[in-house]
C-alpha cells in the first residue's frame, strides 16, 4: 500500500498517519484513506490525478451516484433529481435563511438539478450555477438560470465581476483536491458584507463512530472524496482564513435509514418506518446526534468583511 510522506491539509509529518480503512468505494487502484493526528482530517492517498478527476465527473459522475443511491435519487434525471430532494431542499432552507440578505446575487458551485436555486430565483434573488455535470448543466440553463462549467468561469464573466452576496455548495469541498484553494477563490469573489455557507460530511458521524457496521465502512469511503472533515479538521482549516466563521452541525438521515443500514446493510431506508415509529421520534433521533456531535453533517460558514 503506498504511504503518505505527510498530511495532505495541514503538511504534519509520516509518523502523525494513520489508516482509517484501506476499502475506497469505486477505486480500481490501491489506494487507502488516512488519518492525520494532528489536524484531525482524514484524506485519500494517493489521490485521483487531474484525469482521472476530469473523466470522473464528466462521464461517470452521474452513473457513480446512481449506483449508491439508486435509481429514485435522479442523478441520471434532471427532472426526477429536483423530486427527490425536496426534502434537502427544505432542511437546508432553515440554515440558510436567517444568513441570507434580503436580496441579492446568489453562486451554487456544484448545483446539480438546480433544486436549491429555483426557488431563490422565484423570490427575486440573481441566481447563477456553476456545475460540471453536461446533463445537469444544460437542465439549469433550460430552466433560466445561468450556469457555467466551473467556478473560474463565473469569475472571467465580466457580468460577474462586482462579486457575489452568497456562495453556498452542498458536499463539494470534500471532492477538491485543494480546499483551501477552492475556498479562497470563493472568497475573492464575496461581495463585502456576503457570506460563504457551505456542507460536508461529518467523519464523526453515528455510524462510523458508533454503530461499526462493516457494510457502511465499505460504502462511505469512496474515491471521489479526496477528504472527509471532523469539527476539529474544519476549524483548522477555517482559521487559515483569518475571517469570522461558525460551523454548524446537522443530521440528514433519519432513524429508520441507520435500522436499515443495521439491519440490511444496504441505504435506502429514509422514512422507511416513520409512520409507525413517528415523527417526533425522528426529530429526536436527529437532536440527540447533534447534541452528542455524532452527527453526519458540518456546515461551515465564512463571512467577508464590508459592505
């Protein structure tokens, strides 16, 4: 197994590495996630290279997530993809409004369907998306969004050049090889005054830390993550921005996907037995993950100065 020389994030030497699980969902090479004790970050080694990246998300990217998710989820289908995540939609919309201004320019690197900027635009906000995805892509566009292929392209747009009052991505961060560099970028291109919201993974999460069930060790670790970030990691890498920032914690998944993952050891159980065990039952569950820190989301938060 080839061996990382230091921590890819935070540069702390070989001796501070440690193998987190050698199983890399999707990797045809033998590669290996790794835990820094020093940054507390955990990353992939070696690496996807440039390529390999570019061929990943141009043409796999879409059959990659279906074959996790399922055909249901919609990463093949624009139109079944908006659907399905109705629900992420109104769980994210109860972080995001109390940081979002009354109007205003909006960016979603990594937009996907477009289901989080729809309704934005409906509301008056200047909506604009950044995906790489080409079926994706010409959706959001049909619909009347703009969207570019990447983030650098919105930033050569001159139509863009007075900045952004709100970034915001949804599990991206962890698929770029450089997320400090990614991060800036994003910055740069904040108004004064505009804000930076993004989520991850946890790697603390439930049924890493808790549970042990050998089927989701297989399944979480997979090769288009380059990281998967505790609190502590985020922070380190957060507080390189000399900005103020905050980290939220959040739980997507319900009780009955872990009875599932439990009992099955398979995904696909969200609301499978919420009408029996009931809904304030659910909340619960969620509510003690995040109380105990153990559970499966992190929202960072950065904030330029100004405006």
């Amino acid at each position: 197994m080839p061996l990382p020389a230091e921590c890819r994030l935070c540069g702390a030497s070989n001796e501070e590495q440690r193998v987190v699980t050698p199983h890399v969902y999707g990797s045809e090479s033998e590669r290996a996630f790794f835990r820094c004790g020093v940054c507390d970050v955990c990353y992939l080694f070696p690496g996807l290279t440039a390529q390999e990246e570019k061929k990943f998300y141009a043409a796999e990217f879409s059959k990659f997530m279906t074959s996790r998710a399922g055909s249901a989820a919609g990463w093949e289908q624009p139109e079944a993809h908006v659907r399905s995540n109705e629900w992420m939609l109104q769980r994210r919309m109860k972080y995001l409004r109390p940081r979002l201004p009354a109007s205003g320019r909006v960016l979603e690197v990594g937009c996907a369907s477009g289901f989080m900027l729809y309704p934005l635009a409906e509301e008056g906000y200047e909506c604009v998306g950044a995906e790489p995805s080409g079926v994706f892509g010409d959706y959001v566009r049909s619909r009347g969004v703009p969207c570019f292929d990447s983030v650098e392209e919105v930033a050569s747009d001159p139509a863009y050049k007075d900045g952004f009052d709100v970034i915001m991505h949804a599990y991206v961060l962890e698929h770029m090889s450089d997320p400090y560099g990614f991060l800036k970028g994003q910055v740069d291109l904040l108004r004064g005054g505009g804000v930076l919201i993004f989520e991850i993974p946890n790697s603390a999460e439930a049924l890493i830390t808790m549970y042990d069930i050998l089927e989701f060790e297989r399944f979480y670790w997979h090769v288009g993550h380059h990281w998967y970030f505790s609190e502590d990691a985020l922070s380190h890498l957060l507080e390189r921005f000399g900005l103020p920032s905050e980290i939220l914690l959040d739980q997507r998944y319900d009780l009955s996907n872990h009875m599932i993952w439990a009992r099955d050891g398979k995904p696909g159980g969200m609301g499978r037995f919420t009408e029996v065990l009931g809904q304030e039952l659910e909340d619960a569950y969620r509510q003690a993950l995040i109380r105990a820190r153990r559970c499966d989301t992190l929202i960072g938060v950065l904030r330029k100065p100004g405006g």
